[in-house]
C-alpha cells in the first residue's frame, strides 16, 4: 500500500494535477477542516470538477481537518504543538470514524490526502501518513 502527500501552497491547480496523475493517484483526500481557499482552483467544488475531469476522484473528509487552533500553531511554526492538537482531535468520534474510512479506501485506491502547506512536515496530513503507515504498513510518498 502507498499512500501520497501533496501540498498545494505555491502550486497550481494544473501542477497539483499534474502531480498526481504522474504518481498515479486514483483518489484525492481533502483533509482540510475547511475545503475552501483564496488560491484558484483549490476550492472543494472546483477542484473536484477539475480532477474528475481528469480521472482522479475527489473526496472531502471535514473530521481529518485539523481544528484552528492546530493551523494557527502550524502557522507559526509550531509543529509539535499543532501535533499535540491535532492527536487530541483523532480521539474525537467524527475523526476516528473519518480515519478507518480513509484506511480501508488507502487499501482499495492509491490515495493522496490534500492539504495547503508545501512542506509535509510542518502539516497535519504528515500525522495521518505516519498513522497510516504504523497501523497498515503503507509506504508514504510526499509529492
């Protein structure tokens, strides 16, 4: 099993796209609690027309998004303490349940979960590969 990261800051749509379609991504994972952004193309409505148009399926999970708090400390550079938030929110029903689901689709589809930051060590979806990879041995690739 792999599973893909992707960031979109300083990225455009076509790029993001491109991106995917190299590493032969069937299904994105909006893991952003708010699937909405001043970039074009990176909306949740528009960029799922975009990538359908393009074979790659589209999926908006709202519970993997981390809450404000964890963005504004990833924001600032705060990493371990967007983590700490961030390992507080996966405990929460919405989340767990929003988990298992990506598992059990990153077992059926090359998935790649979406988020802004460029560097996936500094985001949130760094947290859910890593989880991916410990509990059902997926092989992270961060595009």
């Amino acid at each position: 099993m792999k599973v893909f990261t992707i960031g979109y800051e300083g990225a455009t749509q076509a790029q993001v796209i491109d991106r995917l379609k190299a590493a032969g991504v069937d299904l994105l994972v909006d893991v952003r609690a708010v699937a909405a952004s001043r970039r074009a193309g990176f909306s949740k409505t528009i960029l799922g027309e975009s990538l359908k148009a393009e074979g790659i399926d589209y999926l908006h999970l709202r519970g993997l998004g981390t809450p404000k708090a964890g963005r504004d400390a990833a924001r600032k550079g705060h990493v371990a303490e967007m983590r700490a938030i961030f390992a507080d929110h996966l405990a929460e029903p919405q989340a767990q349940m929003e988990y298992e689901r990506l598992k059990a689709l990153a077992g059926e589809k090359r998935v790649a979960l979406l988020c802004f930051e460029a560097d996936h060590a500094g985001c949130h979806r760094a947290v859910l590969a890593e989880r991916l990879s410990d509990e059902a041995g997926a092989s992270v690739i961060n595009l």
